[in-house]
C-alpha cells in the first residue's frame, strides 16, 4: 500500500521537535546507501520547532547550499537549517522524495535544552567520506563505537534521540543507518515513545 500523503505546506505546519523526516533518491549514491543497508531511505534527519522560530531540519550532510542557522554559515556536516530551505534543495537539486513520521512523547524544556546543547557541539562536525562511512558503519555493525570527528546523518540522529532520553539501546550510535528510523525496521525506542507511520510530503 502507497503512504498515505501530506502536502508540503501542512508539513511543515505540523511539524514538533523529534518528528523524523526520511529521504529516498534514485541517484547511483543514494541506492547505494539503500542496498548497502537493505533500506529503502537514505538519509534521515530531525525537526526542530522551538517556540516562534519557523521549523528547522537537524541532520548531517555532505553538501553546503543551506545555512546553518546555528553558525550563521555554509559547511558541510552537521548543520541546522530552515525546515522549508532544505526540503527545497532536498526535492529540487537533490531529486529526493520525503516523508515525515511524527514523534508522539512529550517534549519537555529540558530535553530542548539538551537538544540545543547536542546542536552546539555537534554543528560544523563533516560528513564522512565514502571509505570513512562504509568503516565507520560495518564497526557499529559490529557492537563497536567509533569516533566522532566526522559524523553521518543515522549516527547524528541516534547520538540526538539518546541524548534526549528517546532511544532504549546499547548499542553505539554508529550501529544505526537510515533504514533503522523507517517503520519496517525496530527503532529501539524507550517505553511510552512511539512514532507514526510514514507519510509522504507532496
């Protein structure tokens, strides 16, 4: 069965911190990352919507044609974007298609201020390159963590829910691909967390 539909002005209407926003490309890079992980995404990221600032997109990336809001910069890596910004260059110049699945937990002030603490020490970390990646992930495969001195978009979301007390996992976050956030799969979540089905942003 197809996902059901939201359009793009609704989603991002309806958007509360620690809904995961997923995305698939046809791209050789993108189905690469699919059949590497037998996922069908290939990159995850968070919304961050806090108090009267418009929503914002946290995730890391290998490219820099959004600020980071943050840094008030363009980089690569870890960065946080203006939610309707990124989701324009992401369908656009990307040619990916997205789809939100919406945390239903309550999102207290203190899990935002850890939120802004992760953001402030993660933000400017690079994405890894292809080699880097692939070790990285087969060592978390393996139960083992790696360092963080470049940081891929699965890792930055699993360091991110931990941090907020969303996940229930021992595992290092760098065990996690965007395959492990998509409904098909166990997301590790802590009792009383759940997150909605995907759907589709027309």
């Amino acid at each position: 069965m197809p996902a059901p539909a939201v359009t793009r002005d609704d989603a991002l209407a309806d958007a509360h911190t620690g809904d995961l926003w997923l995305f698939r490309g046809r791209k050789t890079a993108d189905r690469a990352i699919q059949v590497a992980t037998n996922a069908p995404v290939n990159h995850v990221a968070m919304a961050v919507a806090l108090d009267d600032l418009p929503p914002l997109l946290w995730h890391t990336e290998a490219g820099r044609a959004l600020t980071d809001v943050w840094t008030l910069e363009h980089h690569r890596g870890a960065q946080l974007n203006r939610l309707d910004e990124a989701l324009e260059v992401w369908t656009t110049r990307y040619g990916q298609r997205p789809y939100v699945r919406q945390l239903d937990a309550q999102v207290s002030r203190e899990m935002e201020d850890e939120l802004l603490r992760v953001v402030a020490e993660q933000s400017g970390i690079p994405f890894p390159r292809t080699r880097s990646l692939a070790w990285k992930w087969l060592r978390g495969r393996a139960r083992r963590p790696a360092h963080r001195d470049v940081i891929y978009c699965a890792e930055l979301l699993a360091l991110t829910f931990d941090r907020l007390g969303l996940l229930d996992s021992t595992k290092p976050a760098n065990w996690y691909d965007p395959g492990r956030f998509w409904s098909g799969d166990r997301l590790p979540l802590r009792a009383g967390v759940t997150l909605g089905a995907e759907v589709a942003v027309d």
